[in-house]
C-alpha cells in the first residue's frame, strides 16, 4: 500500500483533511506534519490529521514516501529548499497549490534527482481557514488535476494519481501552462471579481445587499495571504482573464446603449443555460 | 383590516408567494389575479395563491382597494394603461419592481388622480422561475424598499409600508434615484457580471468547475426576459457600475504589476472584512 510513510507540510483546512482521509481511507500508513504555529500543530495531533507534528520541515519528511506540500503557495521555495537535503531516495513529493507552473518548474530544480515531484491540485477546499474545519470526506467526488510535465517519472505519476483517487477524486492530467490558464479564468479571477464587487460598494449599497449578493461574493472570505500568493503567481492569466471580462460586460453596455432587448436577452438565456448546463454536470459528477 | 380586496397582477414566484403570505397573515382578504398563461392561472388557484384568477388586468383589479404589479417590468407601462379605468377611487397600487425611478414616473402619469401609486421593492426572490416555487415565507425577515415622491398620498405610504410589514418584512423608504442607484450596484450590476463570468469561459476551463464558480455564477440562472427589462431601465447606473467595478479590479492588476504583495494582502483583506460584516449583519436580521 502507498504511502507507508506520509509527510504533510502545512496543517491547515486542505492539509488536516488530507490526513483526516488517509486515516480512513489508507491503512497502515504513519502521517508525520509539519506546521508553522505551535496551536495547529497540537491540533493536527488532537484531531487525528497526523500522528506526529514537528516544527520543521526536514524533520517532518524524514524517510517519508509520499510528502505533500501544503502550505500557501508563496512558502513553497523555502520549503522545498530545507526538505531537499532530507528526502529519502525515492521519495515523491507533491503538492495542492492552486497554480502550477512556477511550483512544478521551482520544484524540478530544487529537488534532488534521487527524489520525483509531481504537481497536484486537488480542487476543494473551502472559504474556512484552519485545521478545525479539516474533513475526512473534503475530497470525494471532487476533481484532482495533475500536472505532469516532459520530465515526469511515470511511476511517480502512476502514484500520485492512484494517492488521489484512493481519497475519493478524479483526476486529469494536463500541462502545467494549461492548468494555470483554465484556473486563472474559472476560479482567479472570479475571486478577484469577488472582492472588487465587494469593495466598490457604498456603506447605503451593502446595507440592502439580499441574498444574490452574499451568494455570488461568498469567495470574497477567502484567506488575503493565500490568494495574493495565487494572483501573484498567476498575474499574466488574471490580466488576461480580467480583459476578456471587461469585453463581455463591454458588450452588454453596447447592446443596452442600443436598446436592443433581443439581443440582451440573448446575451443572458446564454450565460443561464451554460450555468445550468454546468450545474447539471457537477451534480451528476456528485452522483446526486 | 387593510387589505380587503387585493389584486395581484402576475401570478408567478413573487405574485404567487404574496398572495399565500397574504393569505396566512391576513384575515378576510379576497384575492383577485391576472395571468398571461392560462396554466399560471389555474396553479395559482389551485396552490392558493388567489381566489379569482383573471386573464384580462381590468377584470382583476375591480373593486380592490390594494393593487400589486408583479409582472416582469417590461410590462408595467401597458398594465397600468389597461388598469387605469377600472380602477376604485381610493384605490392604492404599488408594485414590485427591481427599478423604480421610470415605474414611479409612468405610474404618477398614467393613474388618475383618484388613485394613489407608491413604489415597492420586496428584496425577495429566487433564481426559481414561476408560481410552483411559491412559498408564503418568503418575505419573512426580509427588506422592502419604499420609494415615495414628493406627491406621494401620506395615508397611501403609510398603507403600504403597513402592508409588507404585515408580511414579516422590515421596510426602508427612499427616493427611486437613489434606489436605483444602490440596486444597479448591489444587484444588477453582480448579476450582469455573474452573465458575464459564465459567458466568457471555455469549455474546458468550465470543465474544471468548482464551487466557488457554481455559487458566485448562481444568480446568472435567473429569468432572462426579467434581467434584460431591469438592465434597460437602469442602464445609466449600471454603466456607472461596470466603469468603478473596473476601475477596482485595474487597481488590482496594478499592484499586480509592482508585485506589491502587501497591497495585494491589504485588498483583499479588506473585501474578506466587509463581506463578512455583511453576512454577520444579514444573520443577525434573519434573527439566526
């Protein structure tokens, strides 16, 4: 059974879960954790997420197999530099960062060739923070893509997959490139999106916001820390992203400028038939 | 009591839920409906939504002394031409429209002086379309905006504000410019760029879903016909809308640009810090 010896670097919402689901999911497997303040360490521990907590790193992946980086994505340099010396032969890393490109190319060149890293990003989560509301079942049914690239081992590939999939998730293969410009479109720049409705709201506006509003910016509670390392590192696809929304709502404003109903509608029957479409799909996926 | 005789026209989610809320909170009110279908009349009979249900406005408002617009607004202006002369002296007709400054000026016009308007906007509703979803609670807890003139009959305001307190609502007047200016931000505005953020994904980047992007694009599920009546008749202030939502999401890119992580941070913070008031207070209304 794979892992027999796993490492979790960052103990928070997705990083307590995993270990949570390997618990009930994979048998025999010691789950070691690494976290950055002494109260979620302690917790890891309580909640059963990992066995053993260390407050470093390298400590933390010693003869491990399967090592996970968890942490927000901006930590991952550092991370991947201190663990580097302390890695078995053999062993995989991955991670759960929601970009790819600069992770897996930072990774392929910290990492020692005795050691295979594959990326991973395990689409779930939640706008909580923390250790506390890590769940055993935040995976099922979920989606996993991963993102290979020309130097992949197969093996370590074959592995990384199959670790997803025993926690209840489907997974897909794609390049790094690919990964980072879907996601900077279906989940980025949304969030971005999020915030400014947020912030560009008077004081008199917000206090007759219904429940549409609280709904469509619920993204906007996210953790600050960790979406700035995201757009950060994705900033070329968010900037693309954000002109091809402007065009879309640019569109809407000539069609009203117009006064043309016809195609307004349109415009809306289209965007409400693909959001069904999709809504459709995730619930058949969710097998509900 | 106030109302005695109450006339709904539209029968669909909204029309239909005033009527059950009408029914389960006020005693001895006869309710009269218009409907366009002949399938939404006879379901708003048959879930008791109305009384009477009648294709023909004129019929359905004789003799009442409380008269609500529920139909899309598109079609205000020829309801309130056809309604005119049917109309009781004394009669009070209001509506409930997600744009009020053309509604109150058409209706201040139209009416005859016997007849006093006051402008509504019940912040309740559903991406659910028609009088099935209809449900008798829906305004519990909720807000209704009231949008007198300088003409408006004070006994009439008073009635009506009376009337959707009955419903368990909280009410809140205002003038229909500034209604409309805070609903183009706070609704019409999140819902055109909910459209827009459905409209401008790939395939493949909608492939990867998660649900974050289901619940910000939930309101892009609503009635198109509706949407696109609403747009038109608050066009300026969605413009207005779009133009400072832009300017927020450059300011965004911007730093971006700087690599400015701690701006970057403080954005995003301070979105997270007002949404999160603003659920804490919309939790607190709903006495949860």
């Amino acid at each position: 059974m794979f892992p027999k010896r796993l490492s979790i670097l960052g103990t928070g919402l997705l990083g307590g879960s995993i270990g949570l689901a390997v618990r009930s999911r994979i048998s025999n497997c010691k789950i070691t954790g690494y976290g950055h303040r002494a109260a979620t360490r302690e917790n890891a521990v309580k909640i059963g997420a990992v066995d053993q907590s260390y407050d470093n790193p390298s400590n933390a992946v010693r003869d491990c197999d399967l090592v996970i980086l968890a942490t927000p994505v901006g930590v991952f340099e550092s991370l991947l530099q201190m663990i580097a010396p302390a890695l078995s032969p053999g062993a995989i890393v991955t991670d759960v960062g929601s970009t790819k490109r600069n992770i897996v190319q930072l990774a392929e060149k910290i990492l020692p060739a005795h050691v295979h890293f594959i990326g991973s990003h395990p689409i779930a989560g939640s706008e909580k923070r923390g250790v506390d509301f890590a769940r055993a079942d935040l995976f099922e049914n979920a989606q996993c893509l991963i993102t290979p690239t020309s130097t992949s081992h197969a093996e370590a590939l074959a592995a990384v997959e199959g670790f997803w999939r025993q926690l209840g998730m489907r997974t897909l293969q794609l390049s790094p490139a690919a990964h980072d410009q879907y996601l900077a479109d279906i989940s980025h720049l949304p969030h971005a999106v999020a915030a400014a409705l947020v912030l560009m709201q008077s004081q008199a506006a917000l206090d007759l916001a219904g429940k549409g509003f609280i709904d469509t910016t619920r993204i906007a509670s996210g953790d600050a820390g960790l979406w700035r390392d995201i757009f950060l590192d994705n900033r070329d696809n968010l900037r693309n992203g954000a002109e091809r929304l402007r065009q879309n709502l640019d569109r809407l404003i000539e069609m009203l400028d117009q006064g043309d109903g016809a195609a307004i509608s349109q415009w809306l029957e289209q965007a409400s038939r693909r959001r069904d479409e999709l809504l459709q799909k995730k619930l058949k996926d969710l097998g509900s």
